[in-house]
C-alpha cells in the first residue's frame, strides 16, 4: 500500500492552547489512530494471505523552532521552550513508536531546501501574505527577513517529505496554498512529482479568542487557555469571556457569547450548544451555569492529558532519545528529496 505523508509543526513561542490542540494537535491524533485492514502476501511461494491492522499514513511531527525565532525571543530559555512543545505533544497522545516526532532545526535539509524553493517565489507574493502583515503590525521594530521567508521554509518543512496531509488550522491556509504553488512549480520547471499538500482538517480549525474578537491566539493576551491550566485558572478565565443579558430574538453570531457557544459545541456537543440556543430565544440563558459547565468539560479533557505530562517531565533521557531518533528518520526521507531537488536543478552531476 502506497502511505500517504503527512507533516504538521507548531511553534515554540508559548504554551500550547486549545486553538493548537483542537485546530492541529486532535488532527495529528486522528491520523495517527486511524488504523485499517491491509493486506500482505506472505513470500516465498506461500501464497497465504494476511491481514494486520496498519496506518496508512507516514507521520512526521515537529516543533518548528527556526519559524519561533522571527519574533524577539529568549534564547536562553529557548531549549526548554522547544522541550516543552515536545512533552505537550507526547502527553496530549503523540506515539514516538507510530509517528516521527523531531525539532525542525535538527534536519537541516528543510533549510536548504528552502533556499532552492525561495527561486521560485516572488517578493512580492510574500509582502502580501495575511501573518506577515499582523507581524508587522505586532512588532514594527523587527521586520526582518526570516518573517518574509517564512513561508518558504514552512513549504520545504511540507514538500521535505513529500507531504499529502497537513493537520493545521485555518488560519495556516494562506501558508498552505504557497506551499502548493511552490510545489507546482517546481514540478512544472523541474519534472519534479511533488504532491500538492492539503489541510487536514478538524471540527476546532478556528477556534475562537476568549476575548470575542477573532482567534484563540498565543500572542494575545487573554485571548486562550493552556493545555496546563488547573481548574481554577480555566474557570477565572472563562468568568471573564464578555456576555449578554442571556436573552434575545437571535442568537450571536460573533462576540464573546458566540466564542462559549463554540466552545460548547466542542467540548459538550452539538446537541448542547443547540440547547443552549434554544434557551437564549425562550427563557433565557444563565451564563453562571453555562460556564461552570464549560469548564468542566474543558478540565476533564484536560486532566489526562497533565498527568501523562508530569510522568513525562521526570524521565528527561527518555525525552532526548526520541528527539534523537526522531531526527535520524527525518533526515532520511528529507535528504533523498533534497538529492532531487539538487539534481534536477543541475547543482550535482549526474552520474
Ligand atoms: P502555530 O505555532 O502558530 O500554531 C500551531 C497550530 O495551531 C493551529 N492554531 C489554531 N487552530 C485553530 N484555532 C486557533 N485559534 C488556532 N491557533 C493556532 C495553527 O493553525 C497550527 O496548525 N507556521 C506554523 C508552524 C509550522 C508548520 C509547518 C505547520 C511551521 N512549519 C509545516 C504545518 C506544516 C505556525 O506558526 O503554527
């Protein structure tokens, strides 16, 4: 059976939140536990047919620290940052034994060939690119150069391993589709077979900010709960999610009211989020209730998730040799495409 690839990275800029862990996190999962029948012949003349439970997709996780430091940062903490997201990966259920897990930065292959793509890409397409521009508005002091290239690596991060599959969020789309430029043009100019990635995507792939305004996001304050939020920092969160009366002819489309009715529906169901809407247009809502119930739900897909997580922070040498073994794997698949790549743009001999 021919595996399709699949990669996905996130950043070691903070915690992860539940926008990283429902829109990314929950997508490298499903791929990761979808198992099916195939079918093997066993050799040497023995025509018997045998069937085993097998994934069908080849997967590569990362922690994508070169796309971390474009902002300012911390390189002193910046180790354990990049440790953290491996250890938030492994305690929300990442399998080393079913997935390559491996730090981006570690298979320098996604640099060079990052190189070799950014021939195919204009200035241009890159100055208009939605993430450049907020990071521009966040930190107009360092707009440097790593920022714009930005999506040129996270397309050699994909196209490295000849990726099918991207679980990501929404709002990586705008990456994504430079990635399927990229890869078509470098197949168009080169007779290169890369495959032109899509997202995989999960019912959180926008997961809204606590705020009421726009996305659950890192860089905003107030905007998200961590994945290690205790009970009562969810619940102190959650109280100051902006609300209503409670009652009205329609339900909210937008604002803070809107942001719970969707948290509802991804952590109690569809079935309670309609109940809930039901309620605004009739007797009215109690948020009081509303939200101590959210947090319940949201604490109790949580919990399991801390604790394999303080197991996993005592056995540091157990984190270190899959990092390890994570990189040598990547490295592998990476390095052949990058000989490809090299070849057909005629920068090694054929022999
Ligand atoms: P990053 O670190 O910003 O986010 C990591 C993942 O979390 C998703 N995400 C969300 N999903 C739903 N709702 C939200 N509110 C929300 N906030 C964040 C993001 O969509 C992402 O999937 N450029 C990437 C990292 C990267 C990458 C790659 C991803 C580098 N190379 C190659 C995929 C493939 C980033 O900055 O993600």
């Amino acid at each position: 059976m021919n595996k399709k690839r699949v990669l996905s990275g996130i950043r070691a800029n903070g915690r992860l939140h539940l926008g990283n862990y429902l829109g990314a996190v929950k997508g490298m999962l499903e791929l990761q536990n979808n198992l099916e029948y195939e079918t093997f012949s066993i050799p040497r003349g023995n025509d018997l047919l045998r069937q085993l439970k097998t994934n069908q997709y080849d997967l590569f996780y990362m922690v994508a620290d070169l796309h971390s430091i474009n902002v300012p940062y911390n390189p002193k903490g910046f180790q354990q940052a990049v440790r953290e997201v491996v250890l938030d990966y492994l305690a929300a259920g990442l399998d080393p034994q079913k997935c390559t897990l491996f730090i981006q930065s570690h298979v320098p292959e996604h640099v060079e060939l990052s190189y070799l793509f950014s021939t195919t890409v204009t200035v241009a397409r890159m100055l208009h690119l939605p993430t450049y521009k907020e990071k521009v508005k966040q930190h107009p002091e360092n707009v440097n150069m790593a920022l714009l290239y930005y999506p040129v690596l996270m397309a050699a991060d994909i196209l490295a391993y000849k990726s099918n599959l991207v679980p990501v969020g929404d709002d990586q789309l705008p990456h994504l589709e430079v990635a399927r430029e990229i890869a078509r043009k470098m197949n168009d100019t080169y007779g290169l077979d890369f495959p032109e990635p899509e997202q995989f995507k999960t019912k959180g792939s926008r997961v809204p900010s606590l705020t009421g305004e726009g996305k659950m996001s890192k860089s905003v304050e107030g905007s998200y709960i961590n994945l290690t939020d205790d009970i009562k920092t969810i619940k102190k969160k959650l109280a100051a999610v902006p609300t209503d009366s409670g009652q009205g002819e329609k339900v909210p489309e937008t604002g803070g009211v809107a942001a719970l009715l969707q948290l509802v529906e991804l952590f109690q169901g569809f079935a309670k989020k309609e109940e809930y809407e039901r309620q605004y247009v009739a007797s009215g809502v109690q948020y009081r209730v509303l939200k101590e119930e959210l947090t319940e739900a949201i604490y109790k897909e949580l919990e399991p998730i801390q604790e394999r997580r303080s197991e996993l922070e005592k056995d540091k040498g157990k984190v270190d040799r899959i990092i390890e073994e994570g990189a040598k794997k990547a490295r592998e698949v990476a390095s052949q495409t990058l000989q490809e790549v090299k070849l057909a743009m005629g920068l090694i001999m054929i022999h």
